[in-house]
C-alpha cells in the first residue's frame, strides 16, 4: 500500500452542509465545532476564510490575512479554533456584522438543499473531517491555518459530480455524500503536498528518494520487522554507511530512531483499544515484551502506555505538542 494511503486511511468525514449553504450578500459564517479539519469548496462564487486565534475574541490566527477561495479552488481549515466565511473580510467579523454560527451537529437544516435552490450568487459545500487517530495526525499537524488549492489536475470531475447529487434523494445518500467528500479531502491533500509551498515532514520529501525512499516503505509496510540498518541499506541497494548519512540528511534523523517513532505512533493508536493488552500493542510494533516497549514509549511520548491509555485529555495535549516532523 503507498504510504501516502496508509496515512489518511483513518481519515473520515463526519456530515456535509448543504442546506445553509446558498448565500445572498451580505453573508458570514462562523465555524464553531472545532473539526479537525474542514474542507471549503465553492460551487458557485467565492469567499474569504478568516481564521480566528482561538481565543473567542475573533482574531485572526495564522499570519494574519484573510484567504480567498474562488470557483474552481478547494480550501481546507485546520482546527480547532473557529473561523469565519464571509463574502467580505472587512466587514464580515466586524462590530455590527450578521454572522450566521454553523455546527455540524445542528440536526434537520443540514439537510441538502433542493436542485433549484441552488442558484445563488454563492453555493458553499463543506464538510468537517475529525481525525482521532495518530497516524494522519502525524502528516496533517503540518497544514498551515489555511490552505487553498487550485483544481488543476483530477479533482474537477470529483466537484462536478459531487454537485450533482447534492440535491437527489436516494437511500444511503449522505454515506455516499461523505465518500465523495473523503475522496475530494485526500485529492486536494495530495495536490497541497505536491506544491512549492507546502513544508511537508522531511520523511514525506525523502520517499521519492533512490536510497532513502526504500527503507521508509519497508519500515512502514512491516513496523514489526527486526530491521536493522544493514538490512535496510540492501533495499536500498548500497552500503550501510553510504545509506545511514543519506537517510539521515534527507529524514533529519537516522533509520533507528524513525523506525522507534514510527512504532510509537502506531502503537498510540492501538492503546485506545481496550482489548488490547499492552503486552499485545508491544508485540505487533517489533518488540519482544512490554518492558522494552513500555520504555520506548514513555522515552518518545513522555508517558506511560498505560496513562496514555488512560487519560484521553494527555492524547490531545501531546497531539498540540508534537513536532511537525
């Protein structure tokens, strides 16, 4: 499976907004649930996405500018703090402004809206995107505040279908909604990471690499392989010291500390399930017992896999704290 896959495979979306969705100037919404992610597709005009600081007082967070998001362009917001969609940033957060608060728990309105209500000047498609689990987190705690991408490639297809069905009335219409709308997160996703801007993690540059690429594919396809960094090198088809200083200049660390991160993600995922013993989450991330692994894992994470396990309020707070890379 390609690492990029095995990444945002956890990754789902929670419920689409239709119904509120067709705007008539002057218009704001203000996002409030604290998603972890929220995807922003105009169908029809364009708007501003205004990040606020999370400190409820509407400023702005990121660096400080309004984003504009056009037909034709996908945006995608980082949570939790809550944001604003405005038709005008000057006046849309301002003293006096209607702002419209949106959650996606709000029950029927959410509901599509008919095929002929969606003539507006501005039709929005939104969709929030929770993601409890370590593994994409791993990858996505590195999107800026706010990022937009230009459709330029295979997306388009995806947004004009997906326009289609927003207003048929079928069994299982909202699974299939929620698909389509996972498919159109990980599309645009993957044209953000392929852009000059982008700073992804360094391991995600070093994929693509002759030498580096290999042995990260190995390590993510089998965690619980005793690799050691010969074995690692003879995928990549050279020496162990040639492969230990390319791995290491390209990832920023070398292949045995990556490995033990990689195994402490995967194992912080498998601690929140409870049938799972700790003994159990040891041995399918490589190691022989769970002394050696209880201490890897308290060395990476900082604490115990049983208070990891434990206190879900300590599994968000090292989520703020980790290092994007």
């Amino acid at each position: 499976m390609d690492v990029f896959d095995k990444l945002l495979r956890g990754v789902r979306g929670k419920g689409a907004l239709f119904g509120r969705s067709v705007l008539w100037p002057p218009w704001s919404l203000r996002f409030t649930d604290g998603a972890y992610l929220t995807l922003c597709v105009p169908l029809r005009g364009e708007g501003w996405i205004i990040p606020e600081d999370g400190n409820g007082d509407g400023g702005r967070g990121g660096d400080g500018t309004a984003r504009r998001v056009r037909v034709g362009e996908a945006a995608i917001v980082r949570g939790p703090a809550p944001f604003v969609f405005t038709d005008d940033p000057a006046t849309g957060t301002g003293t006096g402004a209607s702002v419209r608060e949106v959650r996606w728990d709000a029950g029927p309105g959410n509901d599509p809206a008919p095929p002929d209500e969606l003539t507006g000047p501005t039709v929005l498609l939104a969709a929030a995107f929770d993601v409890h689990s370590e593994v994409p987190r791993r990858l996505l705690r590195v999107l800026p505040p706010v990022l937009v991408v230009p459709d330029e490639e295979d997306c388009s297809p995806l947004r004009d279908y997906l326009e289609a069905q927003i207003g048929r009335v079928r069994p299982g219409r909202q699974i299939v909604l929620d698909r389509l709308l996972d498919w159109l997160l990980v599309c645009t996703l993957r044209d953000w990471f392929d852009r000059p801007e982008a700073a992804p993690p360094m391991w995600y540059r070093a994929l693509g690499d002759e030498v580096a690429g290999p042995a990260l594919r190995a390590m993510h396809e089998e965690p619980a392989h005793p690799w050691t960094t010969a074995e690692l090198a003879a995928r990549a088809g050279v020496s162990r010291t040639t492969f230990a200083k390319r791995f290491t200049e390209l990832v920023g660390e070398g292949p045995v500390a990556y490995l033990t991160e990689w195994r402490m993600t995967l194992a912080a995922d498998l601690l929140s399930r409870q049938e799972l013993t700790v003994a159990a989450v040891a041995r399918r991330v490589g190691y022989a017992d769970a002394f050696g692994f209880s201490a890897a894992f308290k060395r990476v994470r900082g604490v115990s896999p049983s208070a990891y396990r434990r206190e879900p309020a300590v599994r968000g707070e090292l989520d703020r704290e980790a290092p994007a890379g």
